[in-house]
C-alpha cells in the first residue's frame, strides 16, 4: 500500500498547483463559488487562520522549544501567503463571514444555540473574532464533524483539517517533531549534472516534424501507425512491442519526463495526478494515480502479484466463464506464457525475510500470531543495494521498456511527454484518424527531465493534431476515461453510456499501532510483508509506510491529539487493509467543470460490509503484534458515546475494543479511506453485457459496433477488480495485446480505407 505524503505546499510550486485544483472542485461541487473574489479584510482573515493553525498546532499547549516555536511561526506565515493566494482563501472567507456561506449551511449555523456557532455567526470577524477563544474553536470544529449542520459543514471541516495538518507537519516543522531526517529524494546538485550528463538515455534523431502554423506533427517517413496515449504499463509495453516490429509509433504522456535514477520517484507529488491531492466528490477517498513517463510504475511501490496467483486467477477465470474475455486467448497458459516474457523485462525481485525491517516484521509477527499466513512481496525493483543509482532503485516500464526503442536509427520510439491529450479524432467512417493534445507546462524544476526528446519545439499552451492509422488509449483508468467522455461528447456516435461507470478502486483502511520499543518505519525496505485474506474475505493487508505529513491526516482528534501521536513516530508501526471492492453503478468516473477526470464514489453496502472486516481483523492482528495503542483514521462515534466529541481522539487500547469496529459506518469525512489500483471504469466484454470495450480492445459504439481502430488497454477494461494489487496483470494483459497486433489477429476488422 503506498504512502501518500504531504502537500509540500510551502516548498513545491506543483503541490501548491494541486491543492488549489482540489479546493477549487471542492467550492464549485458545494455551492460556495460566491466565496471567490470580492473585498474581504486581510486583517480578518488572517486572524481566522491564526485561530485555525492554533487549533491544529496549539503552540502555547504543546511542550515545544523555543526554537520549534519560532518555526512553527514562520510556517503559519508561509501558509497564510499561500493559502490567501490559492482556494482555500475563499474557505477562510466564509469561517470568516459566515453569511457568506450558502443559505442551508448558514441558516443551520444561524438557527443553532450552541455559545461557540452563536459567537461565531453573530461576532465580527466569524471564527476569528476575538469572542472565540481555543475552547470555542475545538466546540466549532466538534460540531461540524458530527454532521449537526449537515454534509457539506463536515466535508468543510475535513478539508480545513487535511489542509493545516498536511502542512505544518510537512517540512520543516514536522520532521522535528517526529525526529526523523529524511532523505532528499534528489541527487545532490553536482551529483545531478554528473548524472545526467551520464545516464540521460541516448535519443536517435526524431522523424517527427512540427508545423506550427498549422499546429500538426507529421512523421517524415510516411503515416503514422500507431498512437499510444499513456506510458505506464500497459502503454510503454505495447510501444515497446510494436516498435520492434518496426511500426512508427508515437507515444504521448501527459507528465514530465523524469531520467531514471536521477530521483526518487515513488510518491513524489509532481509526478502524479493533480500532484497527489486528488479526492473523490464528496472528499470521503483520497486517490493516487501516476502522471509522468512510466505512469504508475513510477510513483507506485509496485508490488508484483503474478496474474497467476489463486485471487487474480479467479478473477480472471470468472471473466473468461461470463463471455467477458476470450478463453482462447486469455487461457492459464497463455496468461503465464505472457507473464514469464514480461518477468524477464521487469524483473520482480523476490524479497528475503532477512529485509523486512522492523515496521513490516509487526505486520508479519502479527498476522502470524493470529494465524494468518504472511507472505514476502516480489517487488519490480533492484534487490537492495544493488541499484546503480543512489537514490532510485524501482524497474519501472520506463526504463525497461521505452529507453532500449529510443535510440533505434531505422524505427525510433517517439516520446511526446507534458502533452495532455484532449480527444480521439474521428472521421466521417467512424474510425479514428488521430488524437489532439495540448501542451502542457513541463516540471523540470530539479533539471533532471527531458522536455523535448523529439525537439519539436512546441509553446506551452498550443493545440495540436497528429494523425495516425491506430490510436491506442492506455492512459489509466483517469486518464482513458477522461479522453473517451470528450471524445464522445465531440462525437455523440460514439457515446457509449457506460464509459467511466462502476469504477474500482481498492479502497484502503490504514492503521497505525504505537509500540513500547522504537520501531524506525523509515529504515531499511519499506514493504516487504503482505497477508492474502482473500480465501475468507474480500481484503489483503499490506505494509505501509509514510512522512508525517501523511501520518498527521490519519491521527483524528485535535492538534494536541495528533502532536502527541507523531511525537513518537519512531514507535509507530502501519499498515492496512485494502478492499477487493465490488462498487455499483452510481460509482463512475466523470467529467468536472474543467473537463479533468473526477472521481465519484461511495462504499456500497456489501463492501462496507467487508472493509468492517478487515478493520477488525487489521486491528487485532496489530495488537497480536505488540502495539499497546491502535490508532484508527475515523472519528465516527464507534463507542457509542453519549459524550462523543469527534474532536477528542479515542485510541483503542485493548484487543477487546476491537469489536467497535463492528459500528464503523465509514461515513464520507468523518473516516479516511485512501485509493490507488483504479480499475473497471472502460469495462470489457460483450455488448450486450454493457461493456465499452470489445474482447478485441476495441471501443464498443453505441449501435453495438466496434471502432476498428480504436483500442483501449489499462486498468480500465478489466471488468471487475482483477483482485490484487494489478500492475502485474496490466502488463501482461498489454503484451498479450500488441502479440495480437503484431501477429496480424487484429486485422480482421479494419477501416475502410486502411
């Protein structure tokens, strides 16, 4: 389960970028665009940051130095700077003004006979008005979470929270606090220029050429045969096996272009979309997914489960039976036939027992104690020291797959990055001629990218059109989706109704256990562990790690609360539970105001039903593991407490507690729940059976036809959960693809003119 870490708001130009984009979905989803613009005091304003940062970094209550105090004092400042100028100044507008805030929510505030709300709505200068004292915002911030004013005050006190904590406990504040020094994920400067001058890979000259005045690119030897959006696993296989059947073949990538081994980039936010600050509609699921060369590979930690192994099988076997997949080609045999020819270009490492360090040997002590068989990962990353960079040691698709095409004199691979494809052009025929994109500014902020590979030269900005004979979408789930609904709204003959519907997402529970004895999640290999509970329920439980920052979003009560937990980060052990889910139609990825991808979702109630237990197994496995507290994401009133206050952090203490967990209701911002192994949106199958994607890969039309050279193969065509973590199962079913492509099996059904 990979960590999501902080904003680095105060620090990161692209993460500041990413936060705004999810303040700014935030305000228009629940009405409060009347909060943008107009002349607000700055002196009221910043008097209710002040009241906000107290409530979550209480410097008087907290025993802190002197000196930590002086930092936390110039992080506030940083954050008031940055907040005023992003979305979340609108938010402090309506703390501020509380009239100003939609008529429900303010008429509920208005109607309340709580001192605190009163205080607030009737005072000038709202939550930051001097008649509130620190007592009085704990009360506001009580009273909102418990959902009295309704859903909207709950998801406004969530984002607040995840905002302010994210941050203070980002650099430089944080790691302090928890008395930890991470290491840079960049290469020292000097070192950087020596690596790349050393392991830039080498490009051969492009054969593409940019007309500017027309703003299209052409291929200097002929047509193009085939474009593949997206470079994750699927896209940089297939452009890896069609190149070396010497087809023109051009790859656009919406992300930077990162030289591996120059940095870390597992996790890192400028790599990853909406630079990792991506929540579902109603706030309740933070997300992830890769946006960069290598797609997910990159920003995951990649654990490698063989599509081979009994929970995929199943699965896949299951498709095979209901006529989703053909039989004849995704046979057991020829599945593991695949696999072995993809094992031997990414090479998953098989990891040792003497690696698991001390926070994943919790997760194997305990699951053992509770009779659950552990099992070690295979990870697609160099075995441990043996890395030839410093600081990176992942086999990403990138690496393995696009950098040996790039160099090719007769065929080279074309690599387009920081170009966001918009839509698949289509012709009078119905068949598609190509793709537009428009060019994105590029991140390159360390110097450790390659902007231009086919030195095109083209503005940020422009729009531009290429064509080609095939267009191949394996731009994830976010990604492919997003390019099918514009293309289809831009051409309601392809406007298949199930695009982006019954979404999966493995949602994930993490905890954290905090034990007598250090623990030091930091050193040593960061996952190691897993345990497949799938053979009696529907949930695997995997290691995880993550930064403070991370660490604060999951702490629930106040600031003292969550101060009190990280202060001893280094007893602090984690993992998770990540949820074989099974979604429903009213879960779908969708288009918001911007034309971006957004993400709807919601637990159904059978699998509501199985994260309850995971919960309560993950639990008892941790205290089986030694924790003496167990610290659960979710204020939800578990207890059943007359005296609830959400605000007030409840830690399970005893192993008997753990059948609370019975009354989890994972209510939307009052319980966290992260995603990262997005599938099932663009689902396969027959036509009848609702599917969008042919047997074939091909798009489904509407009137039950294919577009013959439309192909769609990511994540998204699975047509359920493949039932483990699917970047294994990606790349094979990618490489049995383009061995169809190739072998001429795909021909039969062709446009008319080709």
């Amino acid at each position: 389960m990979p960590p999501f870490p902080g904003t680095l708001i105060l620090t990161d130009p692209t993460a500041r970028k990413g936060l705004e984009s999810k303040l700014h979905r935030f305000l228009h989803q629940n009405g409060l665009e009347g909060l943008e613009g107009g002349s607000f005091d700055p002196t009221l304003l910043r008097a209710t940051h002040d009241a906000l940062f107290d409530v979550w970094f209480p410097v008087d209550i907290l025993p802190i130095s002197n000196s930590l105090k002086q930092v936390a004092a110039a992080v506030g400042d940083g954050m008031f700077n940055a907040f005023i100028s992003t979305a979340l100044g609108p938010l402090l507008t309506g703390l501020t003004y509380p009239s100003q805030l939609p008529s429900p929510l303010y008429n509920a505030l208005k109607s309340s006979a709580d001192p605190a709300i009163v205080a607030m709505v009737t005072s000038s200068g709202g939550f930051g008005a001097p008649a509130l004292d620190y007592e009085a915002h704990l009360r506001v911030f009580s009273l909102f979470f418990q959902g009295v004013f309704g859903a909207l005050a709950i998801g406004y006190a969530q984002i607040l929270r995840d905002a302010y904590l994210s941050c203070i406990y980002d650099t430089p504040l944080g790691d302090p606090i928890a008395n930890i020094d991470p290491p840079s994920p960049f290469l020292p400067e000097a070192q950087m220029k020596e690596w790349m001058k050393n392991n830039t890979p080498p490009i051969a000259p492009s054969r593409l050429r940019y007309d500017a005045s027309n703003g299209v690119i052409t291929h200097v030897d002929g047509e193009i045969d085939y474009i593949v959006v997206g470079s994750g696993p699927a896209g940089s296989t297939i452009a890896r096996g069609l190149q070396a059947a010497n087809k023109r073949v051009v790859v656009v990538e919406r992300g930077p272009f990162v030289v591996w081994g120059s940095m870390a980039t597992m996790s890192y936010p400028a790599l990853m979309f909406e630079n990792n600050q991506s929540v579902t509609a109603d706030g309740s699921v933070m997300y992830r997914s890769g946006q960069t060369v290598g797609g997910g590979t990159a920003v995951n930690i990649d654990l490698a489960f063989p599509p081979m192994m009994e929970a995929i099988s199943k699965h896949i076997a299951k498709w095979v039976s209901d006529g989703r997949i053909d039989s004849s080609i995704y046979s057991p045999e020829n599945i593991a036939a695949a696999y072995a020819e993809v094992a031997t270009v990414v090479q998953p490492y098989q990891v040792q027992e003497s690696q698991m360090n001390p926070d994943n040997r919790k997760l194997w002590d305990g699951a053992e104690a509770w009779k659950l068989p552990p099992s070690l990962y295979k990870l697609n990353r160099y075995e441990p020291g043996k890395s030839p960079s410093p600081v990176d040691d992942k086999h990403d698709a990138a690496v393995c797959m696009l950098y040996p095409a790039l160099n090719d004199a007769t065929f080279p691979l074309s690599v387009l990055p920081n170009a966001l494809t918009d839509e698949v052009l289509i012709g009078k025929d119905g068949c598609a001629t190509g793709i537009t994109f428009t060019q994105q500014t590029p991140w390159n902020t360390m110097g450790n990218t390659i902007d231009d590979p086919c030195n095109l030269k083209i503005p940020v900005g422009a729009k531009v059109r290429i064509s080609a004979k095939n267009v191949i979408l394996s731009a994830g789930t976010l990604g492919s989706t997003r390019v099918l609904l514009n293309t289809a709204a831009a051409n309601p003959s392809l406007a298949n109704p199930n695009i982006g519907v019954g979404v999966v997402v493995h949602p994930s529970f993490p905890i954290v256990g905090l034990f007598d004895e250090p623990i030091n999640m930091l050193s040593g290999l960061d996952s190691a562990v897993y345990v497949d509970v799938t053979q009696w329920n529907s949930f695997f439980l995997e290691a995880m790690t993550g930064l403070p920052a991370y660490g604060s979003l999951l702490i629930p009560g106040n600031g003292v609360d969550v101060y009190d937990v990280l202060s001893k980060y280094n007893n602090c052990a984690g993992f998770g539970v990540a949820l074989i889910d099974r979604s429903g139609p009213d879960n779908r990825v969708e288009l918001d105001s911007n034309g971006e991808a957004q993400l709807k979702y919601n637990l159904t109630k059978g699998d509501k039903a199985g994260f309850m237990g995971g919960a309560l197994t993950a639990t008892r496995v941790m205290f089986r593991s030694g924790a003496k507290k167990v610290i659960i994401p979710s204020c939800e009133n578990i207890f059943q407490l007359s005296t609830w206050d959400p605000m007030k952090a409840t830690p399970l203490t005893d192993i008997e507690q753990c059948n609370a967990l019975g009354k989890l209701e994972f209510v939307p911002n009052q319980t966290i729940v992260t995603a990262a192994h997005l599938q099932s949106a663009n689902k396969m199958g027959k036509f009848e059976q609702g599917a969008v994607v042919s047997p074939h890969h091909r798009l489904w039309r509407p009137d039950g036809k294919e577009v013959p050279n439309l192909f769609v193969c990511d994540s998204s065509v699975f047509p359920t959960s493949c039932g483990a973590n699917p970047m294994q199962t990606i790349y094979t079913f990618a490489h049995i693809l383009v061995q169809r492509l190739v072998s001429g099996d795909l021909s039969q059904c062709r446009c008319p003119e080709a």
